[in-house]
C-alpha cells in the first residue's frame, strides 16, 4: 500500500475503534467514507494522506458568536461550572478557542498550532485556508486559534467552540473565513447579543453577514438567537419592549425565523429589589436557559444525524455538483482549443500556402512542392514529419493553455459552491496529452463510480431509519425495533479519536 493510503487507513482505523465503544451506528458510515475516497481518488478530487471522513469532526460541536461584551465567555463559565474563560467589559479574547475535557484536573491554554496541526479538530489546516484569504496571516495561525482543555464533565463528548467579539474589524476577512467554516461543522450555534446594545446600529457587519448567510441555510435549525444580559433592563421594567427591538433589528436583515431567548447569568446578575419585577425576570431566565442547556445536552443525538447527513451531501456533491462543474469546463475547454488550432493551426498552414503559390509551385494539376516530389528521396518525408510534429506540439500547447486558462474561474466556481476536494485537479487529469479532447467525462468518471456513489445514497437511508427507531417508536409498541441503548459519551477523546 501507498505510504499516503497506509496514514489514511491508520487514521480510518482509530476512528473505527472508537466509534465502535461510542456509536455502533456511526461505526458503519466510515465504510461509506471509504467508498467516497475510493471514488474521489479515482477522479483526483484527493490526493495524498487525505480522506473526507477526516474533513469533518466526529465529536459534538456546538459554537458560540456574538459581539463583545454579549456575555459569552460568562454563559461558559456558568456552563462548565469552571472560570476558564477571561469575562468583562473590554474585548479578553480576541481568538477562536476551542474548549474540549481533559481528565487533568489542571486547565490548560495551548497554541493554535495545535488545533492546526491535528486532523482530530475542526481546525485542521485551517493556516491555509486563511492564506488564500490573506495573505501572509496563514503563519500567524496563533493569532487566531488556541485550545483550552478543562476537567469539567459537562464537556465529556463535545466540543465547545467560543469566538472572538465580532466589533474589531482589523481581521474581518479571515475572521469570517473561520466562522463560515465552523457554522458549517457545527452541530448547535448559539449566537449571542447584548441586551444593553440590541439597537440595529450596534450590529456590526461581520455579525450582519452572520445573520445573512444563516437566512438560506437549510439547517436553520441549529441556530439559537440568545439576548443575554437582560437583567440590565430591569430598571425601565420593559423587558418585552427591549426584546421587541432586537427582534426587529434581526428582522431588517431577513430573519424573521428561528428560536429566540432572554436570558442572563445569575451569578452576574444586576440586583433588582422589586420581588416581583425579580420572579417575572428570573422565571423568564430558567425556562429560556433550561431550554437552552437541553439542547446542548442533546447535541450528541444531533451529532449523529449531521455525520449521517455529510456522507449523503458529499456522495450528492460527487455526482451532482462537481461532475457537472467539471464537464462544463471541458466543453469550454474543447471550444477554446479548436478556436485556438483554427487559429494558430490554420494560420500557419495559410503561410505556408502563401509562400508556395509566390515560389510557383502548385502549378497545374501537380499539386505537390518540389521537395515532395518522387525521388526525392528521405529528405521530403523528414521534412513532412517535421511539419506534422510542430503542428502536433502547437496542438499540444493550445491544449496547455487553454486548460490554465480555466483553472481560476473553475477554482473560484467551487469554492464558491463549497465543494470539496479538488475539482480542479479532475479537470486536469481529464485534459492529459494521452486523452481525446472529445471525451465529455471527466477522467475516472464511469459506471463504477456512479454505481458506488448510488449505493452509499442508499445505505445513509438505512442509517437515519436506524437512528429513528432509537429515539422514536411510531407503533407504540414496547419493544422498540433498535434494541440498542442511546449513544454513551464520549470518554478520553482526546486519546482515542482518529
């Protein structure tokens, strides 16, 4: 085996053997995996050591966003029962923190080149994709992440993920670049505002694209709207009027749907004296924050629904996305070399036509040049297969040129559709000196590929029926058709994913 298909295997293998101690259910989709990188490998899309299972994370994830000072390193504090977050008025953390358990009792803060370096995390090779965005940031990785492990067991089998404040815009375009990246990861997204700011003045613009980019998504689901700090209010006793307004400024920008809280923590909580203005807020609080803490809690259910999901959207991407993406740069690709050979190809010919009716030849009906005539001996065909030969390696070069041509705009067309792999490099493979340019399939595209991606469609059914009958029973039967017991929590994770 390849020494790339071997660290591939290894790492397939680990993932294996934990999932089979933590989620029997999840243990069959990595074989899905595997088909998928069968397949991509055979058209390029992946190369080297690398596999989708190892694109997505296998732990719950849930993030955190807001704008500074919206009580998000608070509300963790409160959660984990521990003070590992810095909190106050000022911007305390301005990096991307994934917090994860450790069964140290000591907590500790590691360097953002830990998460970049270690496929088990969300931000595995996150340095280049910041440098396709900006330039020269990709080595300063450490200004943007960092890792914080804590003994906690409420963050046994997951992952919490708090974000900087989103006012500074110094970084705005990296900054987005990771936050779209972990919205699309993440299982639960808690978006977090201040209830002393809810104005739609103070919404800054990488928090509007935020809530733009969340209207079209089709997991709107996962996003949980929280007005935090809402005691603040407490002295003009009109909490439903402040909630108003924010609802409003959310809905100038297109959200009119989703689930919305007030909450605040009650270990940072204004004093308010009036007993009964105190119980309206409090009660508000504990039914909001108890919701909330719930979904948080079921985030290993959701877990297994958003793995099961990104078998089936990559198996669908294949086929019907990145297929087409490429087959469409194919037929540009053929356009523009046989525009190029008429060209070039055809211009050359016309000289050299030229040339021979001013030199006299062509008379009559000897439509042959003196060079080409009988007992001319070898030099005429040298000199024929010398023609021929540079107008193969014109062809040739056209073919080059015109598939560098296309590889920006093909580039930029799957980015912008969040396609994985590198279609590109099918597309590449596919305009070899060794393939006719009049295939319309891209190369290592055919009736295995499309009957392996067909029955990986067909196994993500059966999985999600699976993951039903665990946690539904239609028939009201005793007995429910999945003896299994729900999924236990991740334990050690950190020493034994991937």
């Amino acid at each position: 085996m390849h020494p790339a298909g071997q660290v591939i295997e290894a790492r397939l293998q680990h993932l294996e053997t934990h999932l089979e101690q933590e989620n029997p259910i999840l243990l069959s989709t990595v074989q899905g995996f595997r088909i998928l990188d069968e397949v991509a490998f055979r058209l390029g899309l992946l190369e080297g050591d690398n596999s989708f299972a190892t694109q997505i994370p296998w732990w719950p994830l849930i993030s955190i966003l807001g704008t500074f000072s919206a009580g998000k390193s608070t509300f963790i504090n409160h959660y984990i029962e521990n003070t590992l977050q810095r909190s106050g008025n000022q911007a305390v953390d301005d990096k991307f923190t994934v917090i994860c358990y450790s069964k140290e009792a000591t907590a500790h803060a590691l360097p953002g080149v830990a998460l970049d370096s270690d496929p088990r995390f969300p931000f595995y090779q996150m340095s280049d994709e910041i440098e396709k965005v900006a330039k020269g940031e990709g080595d300063r990785i450490d200004a943007y992440l960092q890792l914080k492990t804590c003994p906690s067991e409420k963050l046994r089998g997951k992952i919490l993920i708090d974000s900087p404040g989103f006012d500074a815009d110094a970084q705005r375009t990296s900054t987005l670049r990771i936050t779209d990246h972990i919205i699309d990861l993440s299982d639960l997204v808690l978006v977090f505002f201040d209830a002393r700011h809810p104005e739609p003045g103070a919404m800054q613009d990488t928090l509007s694209h935020l809530i733009e980019r969340t209207i079209h998504r089709n997991d709107t689901g996962k996003f949980l709207y929280i007005l935090n700090q809402i005691d603040t209010t407490a002295r003009e006793n009109n909490p439903e009027d402040v909630i108003a307004a924010w609802q409003r400024a959310l809905g100038e920008r297109g959200l009119t749907a989703g689930r919305f809280y007030a909450v605040y923590n009650p270990d940072a909580a204004v004093p308010i004296e009036d007993e009964a203005l105190r119980n309206r807020y409090e009660t508000k609080r504990d039914i909001d924050l108890d919701e909330i803490h719930s979904r948080m809690e079921e985030v290993e259910i959701e877990r297994a629904y958003r793995i099961v999901g990104a078998l089936e959207k990559t198996a669908r991407d294949i086929e019907e996305r990145c297929i087409p993406l490429v087959t469409s740069a194919l037929e540009r690709w053929r356009k523009r070399v046989m525009l190029g050979d008429a060209i070039l190809i055809g211009g050359l010919l016309a000289v050299l036509l030229i040339l021979s009716l001013n030199a006299g030849y062509w008379q009559g009906f000897d439509f042959a040049p003196p060079w080409l005539a009988t007992g001319g001996g070898l030099l005429p065909w040298l000199l024929l297969g010398l023609l021929m030969l540079g107008l193969s390696a014109i062809h040739f070069s056209v073919r080059t040129l015109a598939a560098r041509s296309l590889l920006g705009g093909l580039r930029k067309q799957a980015s912008k559709a969040g396609i994985k792999g590198n279609p590109a490099n099918t597309f590449l493979r596919s305009t070899k000196p060794w393939r006719s340019m009049f295939s319309k399939r891209p190369a290592g595209w055919g009736r295995k590929s499309r009957r392996q991606l067909h029955d990986v469609l067909q196994s993500t059914d059966t999985y999600i029926q699976t993951l039903n009958d665990q946690f539904t029973n239609p028939s009201g039967s005793e007995k429910l058709l999945a003896a299994e017991s729900p999924p236990q929590p991740v334990d050690q994770a950190l020493d034994e994913v991937q």
